[in-house]
C-alpha cells in the first residue's frame, strides 16, 4: 500500500482549488501563481472544502497491481507539490565558477558567457523567474518541474569539471577533485 499516496494534502488558507474529476483535472491556484494538473484516470481525487484537505484513492482492486499503486502515491505528491509551490513557491541556486565566466540578465533572457568563443543565452519558461548577483544564479517559481528543469539545463551548458573545479554547479552540490597528472618521482 502507498505510504504517501494514503495522507491528505492539507490546503492553507489563501489557496484555492478547483476539481473537474470528468476530466482528471486539478487547478491550484495561490499567491506564488496558478498550476494545472491533468492526473491518471486511475486514481480518483476528492477536494474536501470543510476541512481544506484533498484525499487520493484508488480501489481495492487495483490495489494489487503494482504500478497502480505508484501511480497513486505519484498524483499525491504532484498536487502537494502544486499546494506548496502556490505558497512558498521553489528556489534553485547555481554557481557559476571561472576566471573571466560570468552570468547576466539581458532583457528576460539569461547571458551566460562560460568560455566559449560566443555568450548563451537561455530563456526561461513561462512564471519561471531569475535573478543574478555575483557569481549566483538564483532560479524561483511556483512549478517545482520548471524550476529543476530550468536549473539543470543552465548546468549542462558547462557542467562542473573535476580538475580545476570550473563550471557551473548548485551551490550545495560538492565536487570531488582529482589529483593531475604528476610528472617524475
């Protein structure tokens, strides 16, 4: 059984949701923005609106198959997801470490200019923010999706080399560096 799929998702005060279970549709909307969610058919979804809770469930049935299940426990965690995403909303920092490397808005677009003959530029997607101050990206946004997404392909334009330790890194993430190569004895 789904350990995470059987809690409710608590909704605080400010949030408000609208169910359409014809559709398997879910929309969350609060402070931080509004998200949208299509969830499986499989899993049946029910909002609460006296104790601002929504409860997932699927059928005895179905709770023998596996993959059933997992569906279950995923369409959970997307809409607490969604909830904590209209509240607090999602953050991501990103290093950018080189001599002469460096990161800049230009305008909605993000300029990095990592080392290579010409700058990159990356735009975000859309309720997706950011902002620069030294050597820090700093990634926010009401979608927990579009937030990592966006944050992981910053990264993979120069990803961390393990040598001279130059590239652009999450700010909690440790590089293991390896020794050179060591000439004589």
């Amino acid at each position: 059984m789904s350990r995470i799929g059987k809690k409710p998702v608590a909704v605080p005060a400010g949030v408000k949701v609208s169910l359409d279970p014809k559709a398997c549709a879910i929309v969350v909307e609060g402070p931080k923005g509004k998200l949208s969610y299509e969830y499986r058919p499989e899993v049946s979804v029910a909002w609460d609106e006296g104790e601002k809770k929504i409860a997932c469930s699927i059928t005895a049935e179905q709770m023998k198959i596996g993959q059933l299940r997992a569906y279950w426990g995923t369409v959970r965690s997307r809409i607490q997801n969604m909830v904590t995403g209209v509240t607090n909303g999602y953050t991501k920092r990103l290093e950018v470490i080189g001599a002469g490397w460096n990161a800049k808005p230009q305008g909605k677009t993000l300029q990095l200019n990592i080392g290579f003959c010409h700058p990159v530029d990356m735009t975000p997607p859309a309720a997706v923010e950011f902002a620069v101050e030294n050597q820090i990206i700093t990634i926010t946004g009401p979608d927990k999706q579009a937030v990592g997404q966006f944050a992981a392909e910053i990264r993979s334009k120069r990803p961390p080399e393990p040598y001279n330790g130059k590239g652009i890194k999450y700010l909690s993430e440790q590089i293991i560096r390896k020794q050179g190569k060591v000439f004589g004895s």
